[in-house]
C-alpha cells in the first residue's frame, strides 16, 4: 500500500474532539490608540489656515488687532467643528475628524514609488 494513503486512513480514522469538548480561548484585549488631530489636520476640517488653528488654540495675545481676528477667527472654528467636538478638543479628548481621510486609508491610495509613479 502506498504511505500516503496509509496516512490518510489512519488520519480520517482517528477519533475527533466532540464540539463540547473543544476548550473556549479567553478574550484578548486589544489596544486601540487614538491620535491627536494635526494642526494641517484641524486646518482642513475648518477651513482655516494653519496659523489660525494655532492662534486658537494657543495662549491668546493682548495685541488689539489679535483680539478682532481671534473672536472671528476662534467663531469660525467653533462653527466649523460644532460645539460638542470643539468642547471635546479644548478638554483633551479626541474628537473625529469628518473631512480628512484616515492617514491609512490615504497611504493605501497614494502610488508607491516603485511602481514607477513620481510626483511632478
């Protein structure tokens, strides 16, 4: 008889664990990290420029002119974010962005340079 054939016999033949049997593994925990938004980032979901987020977002001025454009400026971005994730970012927690891809989904779809593609 030819061994594999053998093997094959003894390996249908050979009795199986009942489903009952068969031992559950526990959960496993994963770890989801969660990124702060980028300045460009916080920039392209508002429509402000990236100089503008940071004026908002930072220590503020006692220059007259920064009061006017930071009150229009800090309006804009509030509306542009709505007021519960703009809340959100002020106090540290993450917020999701709605007009940025993910940074995964933006590499998958960029040619890779071995592919021969170059950026003009």
């Amino acid at each position: 008889m030819n061994v594999a054939l053998i093997a094959f016999l003894v390996s249908i033949a050979a009795p199986r664990p009942a489903a009952q049997d068969a031992q559950e593994l526990p959960p496993v925990a994963v770890a989801t990290t969660v990124q702060d938004p980028t300045v460009q980032q916080l920039a392209e979901e508002t429509g402000l420029t990236p100089q503008h987020v940071r004026m908002v977002l930072g220590s503020r001025s006692d220059h007259a002119d920064y009061r006017i454009v930071f009150d229009r400026v800090e309006r804009q971005f509030r509306q542009s974010l709505g007021e519960e994730r703009y809340r959100d970012l002020l106090a540290g927690r993450p917020i999701e962005l709605r007009n940025v891809p993910p940074q995964e989904l933006v590499a998958a779809t960029r040619p890779s340079a071995k592919a021969g593609w170059s950026h003009p």
